[in-house]
C-alpha cells in the first residue's frame, strides 16, 4: 500500500515555520505497513491543490492532506474537495454540536458565524472527529486513491492520525508488514564503516535493504525488512544484527529505533544511578542542552556551568588564572580543571568539560580554529582529549558535543560489559 503527504501552506514555502507534521504521519503509516511513496509541499492556491490531487490520482492508494481547513478566507481546501469530488457543503449537525461545545462551553464566548461555518463538510464525505479542534478530518474516496485532508495544528493531526486514520487503514486494508531496526554507532565515518561490513551488506537478501544514515560523530544503520511474513523477517533481521554485531561490536551503542545517544546515555546513568554534570565553553551548553532534553533526566544530571568569558572560568569554576596565563585557554590543562572543578562543584559521579575555538575568529586564544579539547572526569581519573573539527562554526559545535557524550558512554559502558 503506497501513501502520498501533502501539505498545503505558504508559510512552509516560504520558511516561516517548519513542516514537522509529514514526519509524524510517515512514522505513523511505516509502522502499519504504509509505504510513503512521496510528499510535498504547496501553496494555498486551489489551482495548485486540484493539480495535485489529480497527479496523485491512482498513482497511490492514499494521499493525506494537512493545512487549509481553518475558518478562515484563505484556507480553500474543503471547498476544493468539493471542486474535485463534484460535491457540496452541507452542514454536519455532529460536527456543528461539537463546536458549540468547544466555543462555548470550554472557550466560554458565543459561537460566530464563522465558528459553526467550520460545520460544513462535503455531503459525500466520511467525517473523522477532531477531539481537540472545530476542524473535522475528511475522508473521501475517488476510483482507487483515498484522500484524507487534515488540520495542519500538530497536536489535532496527530490526534486524528492515531485515533481515526490509523485504526480506519488497519481495519479495512491488507498491508505488508515493514519493519525496521536502527543500529546506533559513534566514533566512525560512514566510508569507514561501509568498508568494514561490506561483505556483511553484499549477503543481504532482497526482502532486506540497509540505509546509513550519518551526522555529526554519529553513524545509524538501518535495517529494514518489507513481506508477508512477520515471523520470518524478525528471525532475519535478528540474525543479520547479530552478525553485523560480531564485525562492529566496538562501536554500536544500542539497537533501538528511536534512541540517541542522549537517550542511551540516560538509560545508563540511570541504571547505575550515578550523576553527571558539565561544563561547557565553546560548545555553549549544547551538551546540558542534549541531555536535559530527555523525559526523566533530572534523576541524573544535576547541572551545568557555560564558562563562555575566561572570567566566569575563573570566579565561577574556580579555574586558577596563573593555569589560564601559563596553558591558555584553549588547553587540556584549562579543560582538565573545568570538569574537576564542576564535578566537585556539583557534587556529581562524572563530568564533562569543553574548551575550544569554535570560530570564526581565534579570539582570546591562539589556538586554531576548530580545536577542541574535551575532559571526561570520572570518579577515579580525569582523560582529556584534543580534537581538531574544522569549520564551520556549527560543525565544531555539533561534533564537539556529540564527541564528548561519546567519550561519556564508552566510560560507563564499560561497566555494563
């Protein structure tokens, strides 16, 4: 079953905010089976909307539409349905009953003209309950394509995509199952590792296919497995991770679908119920940033200290300024003292401290742009590590902060062996 996603908005053409629902409904559709077989973006124009309902046409089994179902005069996409359909609105007297509701019992003002115009729906239509907005879902099939159009508000599509679309597709479709495991790897380049596995890839089946999918420190690959078959293609996939396990075992991290390295890091530190705190110059608190960002972090992590001035090295860290005068800042000596001084500071298990040059210039320092060092303190020793990132600016950044949550988790990893 192929799925095309639309979304309709000139403010995702014109970059003034992000399209994050097409990524939701794709993980949504893959995890049932639902092959995405494109997706795009267009304007608010109807010209433009009825163009590519009909390039759609039978070209896949079902096209989802979000954006344009608002009250407003620029939001065209019911009364395009109709164009399309050769239909009419007509007022859905449920959906009409559920506004009311939500206007004035919930928002407590009187309903507007405009409010119970959100009632009217194409008469063919199947109308899929919006909980959460007066926009209802529209359901409507044409020869061999369903289209589904969706408000573009994220919290009421996603409501409408696990609770009437997807139900809606399992329930009256035969699909084949899809299913996918993600190897997580840090310390190697793509090149590199497709050269340590490539006979492992070349005995792949056809039914399996391997995606890398790199970024800055990290590398994922995933395996994906498409049939009829559920129990053979779980058995294959578990065979083929645990023989790709034995050539990479040094640098996998973990094996599920949806974990960073954040996310893997927490689980550890959890586990071992130990606590970390950081110290970060050049990398801004991007590190506290990423860790922070997991649900139940703060079991954990207790704290960071962004020493961006030398100043705030100096009387809030604690770092000697004669070490400063005598290194620079830029040292291992200097980032050596940050995760000391922070892990005592906040009474943490381990530490990570960044000092670099991120750029553009070289600043107080005269070390080169793109070099960093990072310190790991740990509760029996402190490693410190030189790295040179290049440029731009936001790739030492990046890399800086993945690098030194790498260094984190192989430390603790070690006692989990």
């Amino acid at each position: 079953m192929k799925a095309a996603i639309v979304t309709i908005g000139d403010e995702i053409l014109i970059g003034q905010i992000v399209d994050t629902n097409s990524g939701f409904i794709a993980k949504a559709l893959d995890k049932i089976g639902v092959e995405v077989y494109e997706m795009l973006s267009i304007s608010d124009s109807q010209e433009h909307i009825l163009d590519t309902f009909s390039k759609l046409q039978n070209t896949v089994d079902i096209v989802i539409i979000t954006g344009g179902l608002g009250p407003t005069k620029d939001d065209v996409t019911k009364k395009t349905f109709c164009d399309y359909f050769e239909d009419e609105l007509v007022i859905d007297e449920s959906v009409l009953a559920h506004v009311t509701e939500l206007i004035e019992g919930y928002f407590k003002r009187k309903i507007t003209q405009i409010n119970k115009d959100q009632a009217l729906v194409p008469s063919k239509v199947t109308v899929l309950h919006n909980r959460y907005g007066t926009a209802p879902g529209l359901w409507m099939k044409k020869e061999k394509t369903v289209f589904v159009s969706l408000p573009g508000v994220p919290f009421e599509m996603k409501y409408l995509v696990e609770n009437e679309i997807i139900p809606k597709l399992v329930n009256e479709y035969d699909r084949p199952y899809i299913l996918h495991k993600t190897i997580l790897t840090y310390g190697q380049g793509e090149s590199l590792v497709a050269e340590r596995i490539e006979k492992w890839e070349d005995s792949l089946p056809s039914f399996l296919k391997l995606a890398y999918l790199p970024s800055f420190g990290k590398l994922r690959l995933r395996l994906t497995a498409r049939g009829t078959d559920k129990k053979m293609l779980e058995e294959a996939i578990a065979d083929y991770v645990d023989s790709l396990d034995s050539i990479i075992h040094d640098i996998i991290v973990g094996f599920e679908e949806e974990d960073t390295i954040e996310v893997v890091l927490g689980k550890i530190l959890s586990k071992q119920n130990v606590t970390l705190s950081t110290a970060e110059s050049c990398t801004g608190g991007k590190i506290a940033e990423m860790i922070a960002s997991v649900p139940g972090a703060s079991s954990y992590f207790r704290g960071s200290v962004v020493a961006y001035a030398t100043e705030v090295k100096i009387h809030v860290l604690g770092v000697s300024e004669s070490l400063i005068q005598e290194h620079t800042v830029v040292s291992a000596e200097v980032a050596k003292a940050m995760a000391l001084n922070v892990k005592a500071l906040l009474k943490t298990d381990y530490a990570i401290a960044t000092t670099g040059n991120a750029g553009p210039s070289k600043g107080e320092a005269s070390a080169n742009v793109g070099t960093v060092y990072i310190a790991l303190a740990t509760p029996n020793e402190v490693v410190v590590e030189m790295f040179d990132f290049g440029q731009p600016r936001e790739k030492v950044i990046d890399r800086a902060a993945v690098k030194g949550l790498e260094m984190l988790l192989k430390e603790i990893s070690k006692k989990e062996l």
